[in-house]
C-alpha cells in the first residue's frame, strides 16, 4: 500500500481546488488542520468518498464487475474487435493465460484503494470533529463504513488475501501491513463489522435518496455473512457451512423483509429502465449523473464499450452473452428450467426462439438478431451490430445499456454509457440470500416461497416482451416450483434450483463467477463450460480452470514490487 498516502493527498487536493470556493483560500499544502474541521467541509470528505463509487473505468468495471464476474463465470464471452482487444479480459476468460503482471489487474485494485483512502480520510476528519457543532457525526461515520466496506467486499472477492487498513493506522506504518494479516475468516469478519456498525446507526430512509440507509447495511451484512459461512482453506476449498453465521443471514433478511420499504419491481425489465431507477427494488444502487456542471458529467463509464456497433451507438461490442447463458434460458414442458440438460441441445445455431419456450429474462438480458433492440420496436437488433461475430457470435448484453433515445444516453467518442443508475444490491437478492441460506441450514421447504416469488415476478414480466405487431418476440412459458406436481422438493433439488434461479435472475449483472467460488463448484462447472464452449467458438481454445489457484486473481505484481516484497502471492501463483 505504498500509494495510500500519495491518494490522501490527491483526494485532499480535489477537495481544496475543486469543492467549495472557501477551501479554496485555505494555504496550498496545508492537509489537516482546524480550518478542515467544519461541518461544510466534513460533507466535502464524505461526499469524496461517496464518489469513489462508479468512479471506474472500462479498462477497471468494478461498478458492474462484468470482466471479473460474467466472462470468467460463463455468463459472457469478453467480445470487442478479437481476442486482442482488451487482451488482459481475454486471459481472465481463458484462466490458462492470466498472469500476475496483467495491467487490468494492479489497476482495479489501485482504484478500489482510493475508494479505501477516501473513506478513511473522511473518517479520521469525522473522529476529530464534535457531536454539538455536527450532529450528524455517527450517522456520516455509518455511512462512510458502509463504503469502506463495499471497496473491501470488492477486493476480497476479487484478490482473498488483501492489506486491511483502516483510519486508525498511521502513514508510517502502512508499509508494515502485509496482506497475511488476518485469516480469510477474520478479514470477512473486519469487513462485516463496518456493515453492522452501519446497521445500528443509519435510519430506514433518508432525506437524500442517494445515501446509504439501514436497509442497504442489514442487506450487505447479510451477504458478506452468507459468504463467509462457507468456510474456505488457504487453498480456496470449501471445507465446511458456518450454521451460526447462517441463522445470522436469515436473520438480518428478514429485517430488510419486514421493513416494509422494498417489493419487487412489477416488471424485471424496470430494474434496468433510467425511468425506474430508485424504484421499490432497489436496496443499494452506484448513482450516476449527467449535465451536472462537469464536462462529462458521471456516467457509468466502466460499461463504455458494451454498446453495439450500429449508427445509433457505435462503440465497442463488448460483453457478449455465452451460448451457455442462452440456453440456460429454456424451460421444459412444466415450466420449470432444465436444471441438468440445459446445455445438451444448443438453441443458438437455430436462431429459433419460437420451438422452445423460454424464460422471459432471456430477452430482458440478452440482445438477440430479430429481436426488438432494450424494447424499442422500431430499432430490431442485428447480427452485424455486433464487432467480430465469428469469434464472439451474435449476441449483446442489455441490462447496462439503455436505448439512444434515452435522456440519460450520452456519447464520448469513440465511447458512449449512460448516467443510468446500477443496482449492486436489488431486493431479489435478498430474498434469495435468504433462501440460500435456508437451504443450507436444512429448511428448504421455508425457501420454497421465496424462489417462486422471484419465477412470479418473471411470470408477469412479457408485456414488453412484443414486436411491432404485438406478437410475442420468443416463446415465454414460466412457472413457479410445486412440490409433488412438477419437482420433488428435496435439499438436494432446492440447492440447485436456487443456484440456478440466481444465474437466470442475475445474469450479465457481474457476480455469477463468485457465487461459484463461495459455493465451491467454480473448477467443475467452468471446465465443463470450457469442454462444451471450446465446441462453439474458437477463441476458446487452451482455456482451462486450475483448481486450487484461479478462484482468485493473483496478488498483482506491481503490488508485491511496491510492498517490497512484503504481500504474500495467493496460493497456485
């Protein structure tokens, strides 16, 4: 963490230069002093940290993690103009060809410690000022802890063994901090304890929509318990399931559930519609703007390259939906998703959606030749709107985009993305936490209900589904799970039923790869993935999954030179 005092200093820069026209007649160079410790300037700092969030790039998504979560987890091939376009994505999908040097790699975790740095500086400015001259002090502190944490969950999932710093550590001592600290365990444990102070000290709502609330914090909370309950060895092995910290799960879902402020959105396609946003399902979403008095405004620039290539657009192809996902999209005669043989007939060669019945996600999540283009009728997707169809195929991610009638479209040439809000936690997450954890605590009947509400609400999200006739663009039949009518309702039958309701349910949205590594199965169901996919398209060719050392990136390179050797390389690099 040799760079963590250098990014104090930037942020404390931006603040003096470019946030209030009075801190601009403070004396340059002057970093903490009495002059800071004002209620105006507190904000500033807590606002700096809050910016931290979608403050990434294309070559670092971290605000959607598609290159980290849908390419390496099946969901996507890395699309774009060959397997040299943003050759480091490439060799995350291919797993056999990452390296501990990639570029990608030393930037999204450089970028995810300013998100650190700023939240501890406005941390250490918030423990200095008084509770009579700024009461909303312990509230701020919930929220910036609640930030620091997010970066944190971020590193953990992505890299496992990661330096922890938090306000109370002097500069001085931050090339003492190795990355072998804490155990995976009392890291996931450092991490939670920010969620759960921000549980006990932020309110149900707030005034200013974009903050965090308890809700957010009791919904986070719940998830990094759910991942540390699978408890793991230095090799990354699923060795057992904490029962405690699973009732614990149960337990905080349960709270966001009686709160009363969140449902599922009538409509899946309204969590992905700008017109939407903020809406009932959303339990913590990155806020974007634009027109904001900036030259680009904050648009999700991390997305800015996953347009198509027609007129309308024009940049750059890339996260491109796996003939693996499209296919996970069928259903069988019952209604139900063909949760073993899925992959044994492959739908995609026909460019048939007629035959087979589907899920209505299909067309909410992916952008299919024929097919009316994020539900402008008038603007149907083409084949040749994508950049290298023989290496990558026909197909397009739509949940990050939004159509270029959108006010919140904007274009950067060559670039282009949205001021579109992205949820990072919906309440169909919550709810099938809670039924994952369930599940695993034996009580699979009490999860029964949950998934099905998740398949309801897919059930009556077709309206937007038509094409300029009104016809149905696909063949949508879905229902829900009955026990003794159309699935016996074993442990055995929900586990998989609930593992795959998440990947149909939170496909292309960057988390899926994880899911499998918390669970265990990332080997298995990526090299199975690999023997099928390297079948269908070439630039498949050579990837492998090497248990025991890819279900983690590797510490980087630059990082280890930088700690002088002091960080410790993940097991298998």
């Amino acid at each position: 963490m040799k760079n963590l005092p250098v990014i104090i200093l930037v942020v404390y820069a931006i603040l003096f230069f470019g946030c209030s026209k009075n801190l601009e007649k403070l004396p340059q160079g002057v970093v903490f002093n009495e002059n800071l410790k004002t209620p105006e300037n507190v904000e500033a700092m807590v606002i700096s940290a809050y910016s931290a969030l979608g403050n990434d790039h294309w070559s670092t998504p971290y605000t959607t993690m598609w290159a980290y979560g849908s390419v390496r987890g099946g969901d996507a091939y890395k699309g774009g103009g060959g397997t040299g376009d943003q050759n480091d994505v490439h060799a995350y999908e291919l797993f056999s060809i990452n390296r501990v040097d990639l570029g990608e790699s030393d930037g999204t975790w450089f970028r995810l410690y300013v998100g650190v740095a700023r939240c501890n500086a406005a941390l250490a400015l918030l423990n200095e000022i008084g509770d009579d001259i700024f009461p909303q002090k312990l509230m701020r502190i919930a929220e910036v802890r609640f930030l620091r944490a997010h970066f944190y969950f971020l590193l953990k999932i992505l890299f496992k063994r990661v330096p922890y710093i938090d306000e109370s550590v002097e500069k001085s001592a931050y090339q003492t901090i190795g990355n072998d600290l804490y155990s995976n365990d009392e890291l996931w444990t450092k991490i939670a304890e920010d969620f759960r102070f921000a549980t006990q000290h932020l309110p149900l709502a707030q005034a200013e929509s974009s903050r965090i609330t308890k809700g957010a914090a009791q919904s986070y909370l719940a998830k990094t318990l759910l991942y540390q309950s699978y408890v793991q060895d230095d090799q990354h092995n699923v060795l057992s399931k904490d029962q405690a910290k699973l009732n614990e799960v149960v337990a905080y879902c349960d709270s966001v559930i009686s709160s009363g402020r969140y449902r599922l959105s009538e409509d899946f396609a309204e969590n992905f519609l700008s017109e939407y946003e903020n809406g009932p399902e959303t339990v913590f979403a990155i806020v974007f703007s634009k027109s904001d008095g900036t030259p680009q405004g904050r648009i999700n620039a991390g997305v800015g390259t996953n347009y198509p290539m027609n007129q309308e657009y024009g940049c750059c192809g890339f996260h491109q939906p796996s003939s693996n996902l499209v296919n996970a999209f069928k259903t069988n005669a019952d209604g139900l998703p063909l949760l073993d043989d899925y992959n044994a007939h492959d739908v995609v060669p026909t460019g048939d959606f007629k035959m087979q019945s589907f899920d209505t996600r299909l067309d909410h999540t992916v952008a299919i030749p024929g097919h009316p283009y994020k539900y402008q009728k008038d603007l149907v997707f083409q084949a040749s709107w994508n950049r290298d169809n023989a290496t990558y195929g026909n197909f397009m991610s739509m949940k990050e985009t939004v159509a270029y009638t959108d006010p919140t479209f904007m274009k950067y040439p060559p670039f282009m993305s949205s001021a579109k809000d992205w949820p990072v936690i919906r309440y169909a997450d919550v709810l099938l936490i809670k039924a994952e954890a369930l599940i695993e605590l034996g009580r699979e009947q009490e999860a029964l209900p949950l998934i099905n509400l998740i398949r309801q609400r897919a059930q009556k999200s077709a309206a937007r589904l038509t094409q300029a006739d009104g016809r149905p663009t696909s063949s949508y039949f879905i229902d829900t799970y009955q026990p003794g009518v159309n699935c016996v309702w074993t442990n055995e039958f929900a586990r998989k039923a609930l593992r795959f309701e998440r990947r149909l349910e939170f496909a292309m949205e960057g988390y899926r790869f994880f899911d499998l590594v918390r669970w265990g199965i990332a080997a298995e169901f990526i090299n199975d993935y690999f023997s099928a996919e390297q079948r269908r398209t070439p630039h498949l060719a050579g990837a492998a999954f090497k248990k025991n050392r890819d279900e983690y990136l590797p510490i980087p390179q630059n990082q280890i030179n930088f700690s002088q050797g002091l960080y410790v390389q993940n097991f298998g690099w």
